[in-house]
C-alpha cells in the first residue's frame, strides 16, 4: 500500500489542532472565538500586517491608475498622475466615510464599474475574436507603437531575457512557444526597448534612439544580439553603460 506523501501530514497535524482548538470555545461568532484561542500579542502584530497590506496594496493600485491615464494619452510624467490619482482617491473615500452614506456610495461606484467596465469588455473580447483571423495585422505592423519593459515580480527585470522570450515566445526555463504567431524580429523588440518605451512615458524627444539633441544614453554589450541565435541572447551583458555622455560602468 502506497503511503501518504509527507508533504501531507504537516497540513494533517494543522487542520487537527485547528479542529482541537475549535472545541474549546464557543464558535458560535467565529472572530470572538478566534480571539479567545490566539495569544494577546498576536492581536498587534496582525493588525499591523493588515495595516501594511492595505498600504501596498494602496500603492499598487495608484500606481495602475496612474498607467491607465498615460494609457488615455494624458502627457502628464507618471509621478504627477500618481498624485492625481491619490488625491482623486483621497477625496472620494473621505466623501464616502464621512459627508455620505457609505453603503450607498460603494454600491454607486459598483455600479458605476458596471457601466464602465461592461461596454469596455465587450470591445476587448471583440478584438480577441477579430484578431484571430490569419490575415489580419498585429497591431504594429498596422502602425502602433509597440513599447516594451519589465514588470516587477512578473517578469525579468533584465531586457534581454524579455527580447529573447519575445523573439521565441518560449519560457526560459525550456518548453513550447505560447502563441508562436506572435513573435517578433529581434530588430522590433530591440525598438520596443528603446524608442517604444520612450514613446510611452512620452520621452521619445528625449530618449530612445541615438539622436542629436537627445540624452547620451546607450550601452555597449557583450555581443552582438542581432547576430547570434535568440537563445544567446538572455547570456548578454553591458560592458559600458553610458549616461548622460559619461561613461558610469566599465568591465573589469
């Protein structure tokens, strides 16, 4: 007989003091009774994780809010729709806690996301189902701009690493493409680096391309990306990182 996988019995040996505790005390309202088994200095130190949360999640959401007006075309710098968000945020839940009734304002802004959020679905899903046709353009080749960057804890932070899952659509640690129908040249993610993301934090005056008038910014790497295979590509590094016209970092 094949026995349990140990993996199992810590989970086991948990839901039974769970379940042991639980005996002890009158459930009937669960947080009271939650309350009565967990020790007093346990009640701060789960408050304050709360509290912390709540603050990350604050900031990630402000932070997503103020993309989506950049999104609109808004050419306003990111650090100042943020605290336009955050004062827009700001504002309405002090209205709603303290000048309203708040059960009436949450429903109204649920409501609000509905009539929002339904016609703007229905558009994306559309899209979706148009785009799957063989003949149709991939939206840069039908001339929009295609920004690339990294997205903290959910993609890798390094540029090449995104330039090589974009040219193969393969994970890096090995598998299937996803969606090989969606790659792209080596040429066009280098662009979706460099002048696409300029492009999108509206700095493509600035930055992005090697221009007169622009910002000295460039990197010299260890190979040549658009000569060797794409899976050679995650193992470049920058030897010299210029900014600004000076030179910031060298190979040892």
């Amino acid at each position: 007989m094949a026995s349990r996988p140990r993996s199992s019995r810590p989970r086991r040996a948990l839901l039974t003091a769970l379940v042991t505790a639980a005996t002890r005390t009158d459930m009937t309202d669960a947080v009271a009774g939650a309350e009565e088994l967990l020790p007093g200095w346990f009640q701060p130190v789960f408050l304050a994780l709360v509290l912390l949360g709540s603050v990350t999640n604050s900031i990630i959401t402000l932070y997503s809010s103020s993309l989506n007006l950049q999104v609109l075309g808004i050419p306003w710098s990111r650090s100042r729709t943020i605290l336009i968000s955050a004062a827009v945020t700001a504002s309405g839940s002090l209205r709603a806690l303290f000048f309203a009734d708040f059960t009436e304002s949450l429903l109204s802004f649920l409501s609000l996301l509905i009539i929002v959020f339904a016609p703007w679905g229905g558009v994306f899903l559309a899209d979706m189902l148009l785009r799957r046709g063989p003949t149709t353009p991939r939206p840069y080749e039908a001339g929009a701009v295609l920004a690339f960057s990294s997205d903290w804890n959910v993609a890798e932070m390094d540029p090449m690493a995104g330039i090589c899952t974009a040219v193969t659509r393969r994970p890096l640690g090995g598998g299937e493409p996803w969606m090989p129908g969606e790659t792209v040249d080596v040429e066009t993610a280098v662009h979706g680096y460099t002048m696409g993301s300029a492009y999108a934090n509206f700095l493509e005056d600035e930055r992005g391309s090697l221009t007169v008038g622009k910002l000295a910014d460039f990197v010299v790497l260890s190979r040549d990306i658009l000569a060797v295979a794409p899976d050679d590509i995650p193992g470049t590094v920058a030897e010299t990182v210029v900014v600004g016209g000076e030179v910031v970092v060298t190979a040892s």
